[in-house]
C-alpha cells in the first residue's frame, strides 16, 4: 500500500452518533437475567419495561413490540379489517408504508401540510372523496417526533368512522393526552430511547391492548397456548428490556441534553432563512434535528455542507412515492409534498458535537 | 395468613429450563458494542454471528431474522406471490400457521407421516389433488429438530413447480446438505442455540439470501436508503447477535450436554412402550425430548407424571386445526393426526436433572 498523506482538512462531522446504555449500566439487569432465567415471552424486565415507558407517557397501556413497523402493523390489524385502503402521508420514512402492506392494506398517499409536516384532518377529509374504494383506516404520522394532535384525530374517527392509528415513531418523549387510538413508537437504536430493535403501541383501550399484547405471541391467550387471534411473533427479549431499563434510568440526563443542544441551534440560527420545526426546543425534542431550507438556496447550501465536511440526511427521502417499491400505490396529487421534501434536511445531532462544530454545521446556512 | 405445614413431598421436575449466556460470557461482546456504537443495522456481531452460523450448518448464506416466524414469513414471501395455498402439515407447532398467514397465503393442513412425524412428499403430491386452489408453496416443518429431507423435497419441486420452505425450528444443529430451498431455523430462548429473540433462513442461493437480507430492513439494497421491494424491519440488534456470539462459543459443550441427557433417557427407556422420536440421540440432539406414548396407557401415564410432580407438555398442542383462530382453514382429513398429537410428549429436558429426577421420570412410564 502506498503511503498516505496526512489530511490536515477537519474530520467529517457525523449526522449522527447513537450512544445506548453501556456494559456497566446494563450489567445489574443482565444479572436479574441470569438469576430468572427467563428470556423472553413477557419475562420480569419486559413487564417492568412496559410499565415504566406507560408511566412515562401519562399511564397508558403498553403493548411492546419487536420493532416500531411491527407496532403499526399490529394496531392496524386490530383497527380494521384487511383489503381496504389506508390513507397517509407520502412524506414519512418508508417503515410506515411496509407497515400498512404487511397489514393487509392498500396505502393511499396524501400531502402534508407544509408548516407542521403533518398530515391533517382537512387533508385526509378532503381526500375521501377520490379514493377508489373503501378506506379502512387513516396512518398519521408525527413529524419527526413532533406531538400529533388527538383531539384533532378523535374528532375525525368520531365523524367519518374510520379508525385512526398514529404513527408516532420518534415522540416518545412528546406524547400526553393518549386516548382510544392506538400510538405507536419506536425503540430503534437512533431513537431518543433506544435499544437497538423495539417498539410499543400505547392506548387508554385496556381490552385492545391486551389483544394487541396476545398478538405478539401467537395470539395466545392468557397461559393458555392455544391461539385465538391470527397474529405472530413481534415480542422483544428480555435483554432487549434490560437495554430499555438501563436507557430509561438514563433519559432524563439525555432529554437535557437534547434540549441544550437544540437550543444551541436555535440561537445560532436565528436570523437565518433556514427554519426549524413548529416547537422543537421549546415544546418537545427528538434525536434528529431538520431544518426546512428555502428552495432557492437549497443546492447551494448542500454544497456548502458537503465542502465543510458536514454531513446531513434527508432522513424521509423524498416521499414514499419516490421509493421503487412503492411507485405504483394510489396517490392524491403530490406537488406540494414533492416541493416540500427535498429541502427538508437533517442535520447533524449528537452528543459528540463541540461548539466549534455546530458553528460549521450552522455557517453554512443561511 | 394461616401457617403453611411444611411439604415433605419433592419439588416439581420442570419440563425446561434455559439457560442462556451470563453476563460475564456476554460482557467482552457488549464491550464490543460499546466501542463501535452500532447497534442495529448490519452492525460488526451481527456479520460475524451470521458467518459463525452459515459455517455451523456447512457454509450456508445467512440471513439473521427477528424470529423464526418471521423467517418462515420472508422465505415463503421471496418464493411465492401471495393468495395461493401453502401445504403444511397440521402437526407443527402454530406459529408456522401464522407464518403462512402472515405471507398472504392460505394454509392448507395435512398429515405427517406417523414414524417420522413429519410431512413427506408423498403426502403433499397425493393433496394436490384436492386443495380447492391453486398450491403456491410448500412449509416442510422439521419434527421437533429432526433433520429434514432436502433431497426429497428438492425432487418434489423439480417434479411439481411448487417451490418448498422449510421450517426447522428447532433443527439448528441437525443441518447439512442445504440446497437451493431456504431453512428456516428459530433462536428462541428455548431453542438449543437461544439469543432470546431470533431467527435465521439458510439457503445455497446468494441472490435469493441476498434479496432476504434487503427484506428485513426495507427492502434497502446496498448502501442506497430506497425501497426496491415489499419489506419490512425484521432486523437483530447487535445485542442479540452479542447474545449468539456467547452462545456459539458455549455450544460445543451444550450439545455434549444434551447428547449425554438424550443417552440417559434412551436407556431407561430401553424395552418400554414409549417410543423416542427415530434418530434422536444417535443422528441428532435437540433441546426438548418427545416420546410418543402408547394409546392405551396414554391417561394412566400422564396421570402418573401428574403425580409423581413431573411436568410434561405437548410442545405442537393437538395440532394447527385445533386452535380457535386456525379451526376454519382448508384441510385434508387429519384423523392420522388426531390419533398421533395426544401421544406426543414432551418430558423434562434441561441441564438441571439429576440422575434421580431421570428415574423418576421415566418410572413414571410403562
């Protein structure tokens, strides 16, 4: 091999860097493991786990999950029956249109709404009209862990009859007020409370909870084994919850941090044409952090990043529609989403950065 | 509370118990995953658990799975388009019926073969006749970690055009010779090699087991972050492939372990009614032991176990066609089976057994 120059350029700063609990902090709860012996199937740290992430969003009722598609898919097939269409945003990442297939659903993809990210009551009324055939069910999703509205949503399903679930992926940390509409989350190791792969639903609906619970072990109820609902294997380990305890015990400092740093970009970006999201910061953080570029700026600003060596993602693509798997699905018109899309580019967020890298980061824009 | 007298009688022999890697075996792995920060997605333990694996079943492409329901699901999904029939056996354990659903297919239930306890390509061929559809695939389960008959199976498929997948569970360690027709194997905690949660598909074919691997996250090809087939996130953490990685290294002496379990009970066992399963022991290992009970002491024996506080169990139940929410699917007639479930029983299995437990059992058996 020929020997390298020293490149004296400064590192690349990372998009972003996933830091889960360590050995040493998951060690006490792999050492309940080791004296339970139980593994899996809703063992000791699984229903510890469960509990404590229901407290964590008001009390809800917790369901875990294999992973967050998985958690969609369940509360769709306990929501509405399979063939019909479901509507939902074509701006979201792409685990929520698998989703809807594996739930026996045809998705229909509607715009968000450009201020919020968000696909709205309004939209999805308006679009009843020209779907061809039966809706079974609306997908909302939360806009890069933004709060979704459900009294907005509840009012919806009370009107139109047609059920609701939320796709809530990456708001953990920004749900209160659930009601009788399924949320699902996301544990996945990127997440604010990550655990590598996991997720959960939470609803106020005890009795569909339970049914959604049984769905993750083969439909079993109670101890019987005998399978009384059509459903799977979607349960996590019990190192899995052992990770989610450990990542619990720590979330509070990582929510701070998350905070600081938010507002560490806040600061530097006031003034700038480039926006946040509608309450990042102040109302709720997640693990990402996206800024809405102007169109007139955006190929310049992409090349500013590339040159300085900061890395960024458009964490959602440029719409579920763009995705060759998902080319030929029903659609309402998209322009406004094929506008808004592109210039929705996260940036990088993670603990590792200094204040030096957030002014690289942050003088690029403008 | 009244004073409980104390009870002389022994302690329940318990029909399993894990045990899975401690702490301390997993701790250099988790170190590991605290250097690299990947956590999930293809991560450093996830590529050498899934060599390790390949290697241990004769140098087998690999695709690691959340469970082993859902590698039943991704095989059948990459052999097959959804809406035909999957023949299957009704003796098996019922997450192969969800599996089957799950793929979009409807299960067609069918007897197993008495001796082997196992569908045969004679079986299936003289089915084809009556299934009121069109036949799109075959599930082949594995009887309780029996090996099964890839080369009768790949001349069934090069007869017929039906493309087979099979389901061998609990078969991890009684593989060889795997062809062009995936192997589904679960990595349950209960399982001889047990991460928890997880599963593996085997297969000779690199662009089928490539395609696989897209599936579990996405559909992603490559490095690209777009969709190019109907997928869905049925990843392992890198926590779980921790878990495997310990657990391959303790294998050699687990399965001396059960080989030594398998040779105590057989000589007990020795000119008595009940039957073990044929090969096991001599040919394979696995990590629950089935006897097939006569009929006609069938109540008297599991009487005696009851009394004697020996835990058994029906590890597959009375079949697929029992289960409330399978009673409904197609079938051919399963009186073979009907007579043949109730006699499969599962006895104490695990490390814990002393060779006083072992005589307790099995005097409990005529």
């Amino acid at each position: 091999m020929p020997i390298q120059e020293r490149d004296a350029s400064p590192a690349t700063i990372k998009v972003l860097r996933p830091k889960l609990p360590t050995s040493a902090e998951l060690l006490p709860y792999l050492e309940r493991i080791d004296s339970a012996r139980t593994y899996s199937n809703y063992g000791p740290l699984n229903g510890e786990f469960a509990r404590r992430l229901g407290d964590l969003v008001g009390g809800s009722h917790t369901t875990l999950t294999s992973n967050g598609t998985t958690a969609i898919e369940l509360a769709l097939r306990l929501r509405c029956e399979q063939g019909g269409h479901c509507l939902m945003p074509a701006f979201t990442f792409i685990a929520s249109a698998h989703a809807v297939c594996n739930a026996g659903l045809t998705p229909y993809l509607l715009e968000a709404n450009p201020d919020t990210l968000a696909l709205t009551p309004e939209i999805a009324t308006a679009a009843l009209k020209s779907v061809p055939g039966p809706v079974a069910a609306v997908l909302v999703v939360s806009a890069f862990g933004a709060p979704p509205d459900f009294v907005a949503w509840a009012d919806f399903e009370a009107r139109h009859g047609i059920p609701v679930v939320f796709d809530a992926a990456a708001a953990l940390t920004s749900l209160s007020g659930i009601g009788q509409q399924p949320v699902c989350v996301s544990l996945h190791a990127t997440k604010t409370l990550g655990i590598g792969e996991g997720g959960a639903i939470f609803c106020a609906d005890q009795a569909l909870m339970e049914r959604a619970t049984a769905m993750t072990g083969f439909g079993f109820a109670g101890q019987e084994r005998l399978s009384s609902l059509r459903a799977g294997n979607y349960r996590i380990s019990e190192y899995a919850a052992a990770v989610g305890l450990a990542a619990l015990d720590g979330l509070p400092a990582r929510l701070q941090e998350m905070r600081d740093l938010t507002a560490a970009y806040a600061s530097r970006l006031e003034g700038k044409a480039v926006q946040l999201q509608r309450g990042v910061g102040t109302d709720w953080v997640t693990m990402t952090l996206n800024v809405m570029v102007p169109a007139a700026d955006l190929a310049a600003t992409l090349a500013r990043l590339d040159d300085a060596k900061v890395e960024w993602r458009r964490w959602w693509g440029l719409g579920c529609h763009r995705h060759p798997a998902f080319k030929d699905v029903p659609r309402s018109d998209l322009s406004a989403t094929d506008a808004l899309a592109p210039r929705v580019i996260g940036l990088p967020f993670h603990a590792d950065l200094s204040a030096g890298d957030l002014d690289r980061v942050t003088g690029c824009l403008q």
